[in-house]
C-alpha cells in the first residue's frame, strides 16, 4: 500500500502502519503535542481518496469530519491514500541561523582571553628511521620521541591499526594527535596544515542546532537546525523518560537525536566539499536528559525523586561511541550539568553572557519548554527550573503553533471596539498563534478589560469576541473560510500557570538569597523564543519582573554558543566545569513557600501590584480613560 | 555435495573446496608443512569411494596413487567422497599437562615473595544514598567516595550502562572493580565473596595451552591445549606473515587464535558449571609474531629489515578489543617482547625459571620453532633467535612427525650389526619420527659410524640400511607392510644446519659476552619438545654445549607459566617489564663472525672437538673397540 501526499510524493505504508507513523518514518514530522496518542488532535490531515480505519476523532469538530479530515495518528489506511496536509499541522524549522550572527562568537572568546586550544593536540615527530642498532618497536620510538618532549599518553588499540604502515609511508615524519584530557593517542596523519573543523552542537528537546566551525580561525563556515526527531517520542523530557525506561526506547531515543545530528553534517559536508575524517571534534551542550539520551545513559532516575542524573560531569568520550559520523576518533564534549533540571544548556548560556564574570547581579532566563533561571554574578549563583511547560511553544494550546509562516506573533486589541489587529508571520491568512502572539494578546486583553485580573474571560455584551465555545468561553481572533483561530479559557489558564511558575521562580530565588526584584541589574533572555517577545507585554502579563526595559537583553541561542566555546577552548572547558560547581540548584518545588508565591503570581500581573509599579501606572492611566 | 569419513562424520562441501579446505572448515586440522601448497606432501588422505581432481601429486610414490593415496590440499570433489585419514596425517596435541604440575606456579609465587594482586581491583563503595539535599550525580558521588581513598579513576561510556539500576538495586553498597594500569573504571558488583577466575594463556605458533586459575588461590583447576588454527596459514611465522599481509589475512588469522582460546576457555566453563563473568582477566605468551596476530597488529615490518615490531611492550586492553568471550571488561595483559624475533614467550620463560634473579651464569633455551636462546644472571642478559626451523618438529623432514602415537622417539644401533632397536610411542607400529628420535637417531648413526663428521650416510656394504631411495642415499629405519619410514641425506642435512644454527648461536652470544661455554653453570630446556630429548645424545649431535649432565634442566612450559605469575601479581607484571628492558637483542646473522661459528657448527659434534671433550671421549672409545 501506500500514501500519496498533495506534492506528489509517495510513501509506502506497512501493514497496519498509522498515518503518523508513515510520515515521521518518512521524516514529515507532523504537530503532536501527545506524541501520537490521539489526545492532542493536532496531528490533523485531509484525506482526498481511499479508505482508512480510524480509531478516534478527538477535537475534531463535526465539519472537520466531513470535510475529510483525521487524526494521522489514529488513521491506518486500508487502501492506497491520497492526502493533503495542511501547514499548521506540520512542523518546519523556523529558524533558521543566521550566520551574520555567528560573528560575534569569536569575539566572546577573544574578548574572556581564552586560548585557542580545541579537543586535539597535535605533537609533530620526526623520528629517526629503525635501523638494526637502533631496533625499537613503533610504539617504543614514538614513546621516546615524546618522552623528551614530557608527554605521556595512553595508546588504545585502535591507535594502532594504520600505524607501521603510516609512519613508513611518511618517513617517520608525521603529527601524532592526541586527547589532551584522557591522554589518548588518537591516530597519526602527514605534516600537512590542512583545514580541520569541529562542530559545536545544542542538543535541544525541541530543535537541534549545528554549527560548523573552522578549529583554527573559530569562524562559523555553516549552520544547521532541524527538529529533534526524538518528538516522535514526545514532546516534552518527562514523556521520553518514559518512552526511554518503561518504554524501552532508550536506544531508539538515542539513534533518532544522533541521526539528526548526522543528517544535519551529511548536508554541510557535502556543501563545503569535506571529508568527514577533517571533522575532528565535537562539543555538544543540551538540558541533563537530553545528554544523557544523547549518550544513551539510563535517565530514568532523573525523573523520580530525589531527581538525581547518572552523570552531570561527563567525561570526553569519542565520536565512534557516540555513533556520530565524523571522524570516528574525533572527542566529544559535553557541557556540564547541575542537575536533574538544569543541564548543560544553561551551563553554556551562563558561559556565553559571561554572567559569572562580572560584578553586576544578572538573571539568566531560558523560556523553553522547562523555563531555567540562573541568579547570580562572579561569587555566586543559584539556579532553577520552573516546569514552565511547553505552552510557549505551542503545545496544550488550542490553535498554538510555533513561530513560522501563518503565525500570529503580534496582537493589538481597540480599547473601544475590542476588536483585534493582527500581525501575522508572513503576513499571511492566521493559522494559529505563537508564544509572543499569546504573551501579546493576554496583555493586551487585560489592559482592555477582555480578561480580569485573573485572567478569566469577561463575556461583556459589547465584545462580539468572546463567545461560548465547546471548551466553555473563547476569545476568537480570526474566523473566515472555515478557519478559526482562538484562544479558549483553558489556554489562557494553562498560559497564566505558566508566566507563574516562571514568575515565582525568579522571585523565590530571590528570597533565597536575600534580595529583591529591583536587585538585578541585567536580564538574559535565551532561547529561540526569546528572540520575539515584547518585554513590556511581558511584564503586563507578569513574566518578567517589572524593570527599565534596557535592563533586557535576548541573547538568542546560548546554549550552542556556549558548545561553540568549549569546542574552541581548554579555558572555556574548564570554566564551563568551574561555572557548573558554582551554581547552586535550588529544587523550587521543595521549598516551603513555593506554593504561596506561585498562588501569588497566578494574578495579572501579580496580586501584589507593588512589584509591577509600571503596569500599576497602565492601569491607573486606563481607568481613567475608561 | 559431501564428504563422509571412515569414522561416519560427514561434512559438506562447497564447490570449488579442496578436501584439505572442508576438513580444516570442519576443525580436522592436517600435517601440511607447507600450509596447503602441494608442496610438502604431508596432507594424505586415502580416497575410497567417489570421483575427483587432482591438481597434483607431489612426493607420492606410484604405489601410492594406485592405493588412492592423495593430497588433501591438491583434491578437489568431483561426487560425494568417501574417505580415510591416515594417523600420520592427522594433527593432534600430544602433550596433555598434567595439572599435577601445575602446582609448583603457585610455589613460584611465593619463592619470588611477589604479591598476588590480579589485573582488576576491588574498591568497596558504601555511598550514603542520595537526597534532595544531597543531590550528586552517580558518578559525583562515587567520585566523591573514592576521592577519600585517593583513587582517581577514567569513566569509559560503557562503565555507565546499567550503572544507575545496579546502584539502587544493592542498595549503594557495591564493589568497584578497576584495572589499575589504565585505572579504568570497568563495572560494578554486588558485595559478595564470589570466586573469580582468569586465563594464562600460551599462544605458541603451533600449540594454545590455557590455564583456567583461581585468581584467589592461584590454583591452576584446568588446564586445555590445541593446535594453534592459524596453522592452516603455514606451520612458521614468516608464512604467516605473509599471509596476514600480501595475503590480507590479518583478519583470519586474529580469528584464528581467538577462537582457538574461545573453544578451550568453553568447554572449561561447561566443565566446572562457570558464568563467563567470573573469567575476568587473562594474561598471554607469545612470540612477537603470534603477540601481534593476536591483537590483529600488521605484522609486516617484523619480517622486514631491519625487523620491526610495532610494539614490545603492549598496553593493557580489554577481552571485547580481543574477541575473547570471557568477561567483556576482563584486561588483558600480554608479555612484553624483546625484539621481532624473541618475544613475550621467552620473557615469560626467563620470569618462570628465575634466571634475572640469580647471580650464576644460566643459559635460557627454548628449541621449537625458533630456537631462542638468553644468557646471563641477574646483571645482564643477552638474547638470540636461532632460526633453528621447525625440523625437530618434524616439518621439513620426509618421515618427521610430531611426538604422538607412532613416532619413533628413540633409536639404538648395534654396533656390531649396524641394524636400529626403535622404541615407538605408544609401542604401536612406526609411522614417522620425532624430535627426540631424530636427535637418537643421528647420534647413535654417528657414534657407529654410520655418517660422518659431517653428517653424510656411508653407503658400506655390511650396512644394508642404507640405500639409495628417490632422494639420495637413505637411511631405513622400517619398512614392513608397505610402509617406510626413512631419514634421507636431504633430511640428515637438514637437522645437522638447526644443530648447528643453535650451537651456532650459543657460541655467539657467549663471544659477545666474553664468555666460554664452560662458565655456563645451568642450562634450562623450555619447550613441549624439550621434555623428551636425550642429554647425552644432544651433546653428541653438538647441539648441547659439552658440560655435565646435572646442569640441564628441563623446564617444560615456561611460556605458560610465566603468563601464569603475570596474571596473579602486579609486582610480576612489572618483573617481566624490567625483564624484557634487561635482555639485549642480538641479531646474529649480522654478526661478521656468525657465518663462521655456522659453518664450524655443521659438523658432528662441531670442526672444534676440543669443545666436546666427552664425545672425544666417547670417539676415542669406539675407534679403539673396532
């Protein structure tokens, strides 16, 4: 059997094989928050022809039905099938890197005096050739030649497989390169200057980002992104843990985030023309699970209490372990963790905005999927994860979408007609709305009366917006042709649970160090998403503390920032180990008073004004309007 | 099609094989000097049943072929065959040990006051459980734990792989087992007093002797031998480096021994009801040759001037790197070699016989293959490879066999009518000859004057055994029912140069030194061959230095034994290091004066009578009776 999708493309299906898993087989990956069990209804296609069994239609309504429509993910064809699929439900890298951007990186490094100094060391011998008098073995000559030199290294087997015949063929005269950290003589190759590259990797739950890097000049020569196909095992770490132990997937969940890797280099190497075997070392920085999928270690007692990780200082490993298709003997570095929920991903971002070395008080902020906070400066930091969830990124949010093409990322609602202005990605037909579309439209909906204080819809007659909706009351943004995007009670619930928990975090750090809001004198944005929001709405909706907006700064993606240093750098690698072991993780959850500052934060902006005197202002100046 | 045998087996057969192919497939190993080129004529097989081609018949007689006599390794199937192996063809392994004298290693160990301290230590780890508030990783907090005793460990990926259950499952109380060479963490274990057990194995180019020890102990509770597999690559080490390298069989002939330690280390852990696991190190003999083929190194360069191994002193490895099924982490230790052709077997026999440690003068002598040959004391030790042959293994002579079933393995000729009195192992009927009767027999037919000074037949009339056969003159030692067996002048001439090569470089070396042969005050005999041969009658042929009968020593396997004592102690391991540093590697053949002690060395007992007083004595006496 098989599919024939809309472009002409066609995919063979096996014997009850779902939709869904024809196409993430086929590398379409489709929107699912659920990770394909018919929960989420986001994995929508249209069925043009054929027959199918369909197992469950949730959050379809009636008309979808009719039109066609289906879960991919509870659909399993019984004939060959033509299909369409809409763009809203499928996934699409948005951001693509722009390598302008990259510039700055050897900047950061030049600018901490780090040396350049990558995972390799190359030592150049010329050795005398053997003769009867002087009959020592390969191995003992190179050690002699070293010895001089005061080098003592390691020789694991594989060292040995091309040596006789390498050093012959050179006449003795070659560079022996070696692992600085475990002291591993790695192989041999002729007195050549030719280029070599690294890659600095950000294993991130939802993307994964490459970077392609010239060892010598540090510059960035290629970028890559694509989705972490680890998705098809759900969308959050909580559910691949799962997937990974009770599931037993973990070596799928490895393969699948190690393929990504290998597809996104198999496309620079053929760009630039390179031979893998000149791509010889490799830096990876990703949240605690993601490492340890990425080394496909047990994560399970990552998610039990007391949430204690295998590993959070890895060792150098190699790139034959990792399955990565460089070359085999290239090392690989992964940031270090802190713990369970702040991985090596912060770890780069603290090391990327050089917050440990400064004097001034810094909040770092990674607004993913986990929402990590770092507190801190050059004597101290503490750090957090605040179990944001994901609805930022569009998940367990009615029409939520990422930030591409048809996305609304901007909302400006008439204080007298209420009606909405929409600015769309692409400005093109509304799809969905994306994290700073709802961040803007929450604060603007409470600025304009259409939600309360508590963030609950207000059904006035004068707002033809609001209406009763098949999950109680919904703000409708758009509804023409079919298509309606809105933003439902239960989103706006879940958006505000959210900005809370990130809210009350950085104020419980805070409290545990004995400082308050108007203390931090810089905020870092990090992440994709950071790129987009508005602060200012930010801070009506109560997310970000209530400080001068040039205070902020976004930071884009620090984490593969900070692989790019530790791939460049001993310095950066030891500073990286010396930043993990300041950082004092703080389990929020545990604290007596969590509970009262996250009740606290569930208000717009917060039910103690005082902490937001500019919003307090806005208010005040509305009011009087009004 | 297929091949039945006399005894009922029956093997299949692919087109094109030759029967030597599908017997040798099949682990019917057969004599074939010249490894399966038709050349030496030794691979027979009787054919008496069904149709096939020849492509040749080398060294078969007429009465032969008519018989159906062929050669394995020159026939290939044509129908199904019915066949009989003739015992002479037939490889087994004569030489069972008897454990009974096993016990004396452990006697070794103790005479030496060496520690037993095994290639993995045990490390108790009784780790506070973790909690919120003490929220290490696994690894931190093992490290935290070793950190007091002062260990500092290397975490390999694999060291990870059940790690996280295994703690919690024996509720943080485990033993770590480390290898303190590459102070490698290699995997952890319950709390239990379980015996442990490892492998000294002898990788002899034409035997694989395996200990099973009790690593607590150090008894030896079984002991297994085989022929070396990669025999069917050629009986010596330069055929077999020929066909690792021109060849491209490095790969098959690793395998080779590999799987020959993997079928004896089997049918021990059937034997004594023992889990692989509990196999956890393994220490092994060799040439430089066979230490090489074993860990699959290019042996190229060993067999090229100037001589080249690319390792003496090997690094610690581990059984997965092998391919030996014991425990995967199990290390390996390999004893370290001197030069391309003296190596860790010859280490291991100047370790076990103690030589470095006293201060008279020993002479070291291992007379397989080779011929090696150490001098010295505790001061200084000088070494030599003899390039003896493999002749009084019975390759490259027309009746030679090795010393089982039906060997003649000692000869007396009346000196009256000239006519030989055989004594046969196993008291059956002659079908060849043995070292040791090889070394019978040309003394006592020089001693009756049926040779000369130089080694030539002396075809007299009252000596009707020697005549004129297909090679020259011959020497019969029977011939009864159609069969002969035979030392021809090619054959004679053949032991007269392996005597010679060793006396040759006994000489040698002792000139070196500025030694005579008198000042030896002990020679030890290593070697399955050496345990049979006849004292007197070695000095006769000028194979052995003329001294007194109680200063030879027979010492049998020293290559397993020495495999044995590095296995069990850390102090040993070292020894054989500082051994193997000690011995100065003399190349004879390019020694100006070699051709010379050679050329002197070719007659019986040498051109130098001076130095055979007794077999002067002995010369003196026959001419005075006749």
């Amino acid at each position: 059997m098989k599919v024939t999708l809309h472009d002409g493309t066609i995919l063979e299906v096996s014997e009850g094989e779902t939709l869904y898993e024809v196409l993430t087989r086929s590398g379409i990956y489709l929107t699912a928050s659920c990770g394909g069990k018919g929960v989420c209804g986001k994995c929508r296609v249209k069925v043009l022809d054929g027959e199918f069994d369909c197992r469950g239609y949730a959050k379809l309504t009636k008309a979808e039905i009719d039109a066609g429509i289906v879960l991919a993910c509870q659909t399993v064809p019984r004939t060959d099938l033509r299909i369409e699929i809409p763009q809203e439900s499928r996934l699409t890298v948005g951001d693509r890197i722009a390598l302008s951007r990259t510039k700055d990186l050897a900047g950061i490094l030049q600018d901490y005096g780090a040396s350049v100094s990558p995972l390799i060391r190359r030592t150049t011998l010329q050795l005398p050739p053997p003769s009867l008098d002087d009959n020592l073995s390969d191995l003992e000559r190179i050690k002699r030649s070293l010895d001089e030199e005061g080098i003592t290294l390691r020789y694991p087997r594989r060292f040995f497989e091309d040596l006789a015949q390498h050093l012959r063929r050179h006449q003795w005269g070659v560079n022996l390169c070696w692992q600085p950290d475990n002291r591993d003589a790695l192989f041999i190759e002729p007195l050549s200057s030719e280029k070599r590259y690294g890659l600095a990797v950000d294993v991130g739950t939802t993307t994964v980002v490459v970077y392609l890097v010239d060892l010598d000049t540090g510059e960035v020569i290629d970028t890559g992104s694509t989705y972490n196909s680890q998705m098809r095992y759900g969308d959050d770490v909580i559910t691949r843990i799962i997937n990974a132990t009770e599931g037993g997937l973990l070596r799928e969940l490895r393969k699948a985030v190690i393929e990504d890797v290998n597809d996104l280099l198999e496309v620079m190497l053929k760009r630039h023309g390179l031979d893998r075997r000149k791509v010889e070392s490799v830096s990876i920085a990703g949240n605690t699970t993601m490492s340890h999928l990425f080394w496909g270690l047990d994560p399970e007692f990552i998610r039990l209490d007391p949430y204690i990780p295998t590993i959070n200082l890895f060792p150098v490993w190699y790139a034959r372990e990792a399955g990565l298709r460089t070359n085999p003997d290239a090392p690989v570095f992964t940031l270090p963790c802190v713990a369970s929920y702040v991985g090596g991903d912060i770890v780069a971002g603290v090391l990327a905005t050089g917050i440990h070395r400064r004097h001034e008080l810094s909040l770092f902020m990674d607004i993913g999927t986990n929402g990590e906070i770092v507190i801190g400066n050059r004597d101290w930091l503490v750090t957090a994860a605040c179990s944001a969830g994901p609805c930022f990124e569009g998940s367990g949010i009615k029409c939520g979408m990422r930030a591409t093409e048809g996305a609304i990322e901007g909302v400006r609602i008439d204080p007298v007609t209420l009606e909405p202005e929409l600015k769309v990605i692409g400005d093109t037909r509304p799809m969905g709305i994306c994290g700073s579309g709802m961040i803007d439209a929450v604060a603007e909906m409470f600025l304009k009366g259409v939600v309360d204080q508590k963030g609950r819809l207000q059904d006035t007659p004068n707002n033809a917006r609001v209406r009763e909706g098949e999950d109680g009351l919904e703000y409708l943004f758009y509804g023409e042709d079919n298509r309606e995007v809105v933003l439902t009670q239960v989103d706006l619930d879940n958006l505000i649970r959210a900005k809370g928990a990130i809210f009350a975090g950085i104020s419980l750090l805070l409290k545990e160090v004995g400082l308050d809001l108007n203390s931090i004198e810089k905020v870092y944005i990090a992440g994709g998403f950071g790129n987009y929001i508005d602060v200012r709405k930010a801070i009506v909706l109560g997310m970000l503390p209530d400080l001068p907006e040039e205070r902020f700064q976004f930071v884009g993606n620090t984490s593969v920032a900070g692989a790019y240093l530790c791939l460049l750098s001993e310095d950066m690698r030891r500073e990286a180990e010396t930043v993990a072991s300041m950082m004092t993780y703080i389990e929020l959850s545990m604290k007596p008073n969590y509970m009262d500052e996250f009740m606290s934060a569930l208000f717009l902006p917060h039910t103690d004004l005082g902490l937001f005197p500019t919003v307090r202002g806005l208010l005040q100046e509305m009011s009087k309007n009004s």
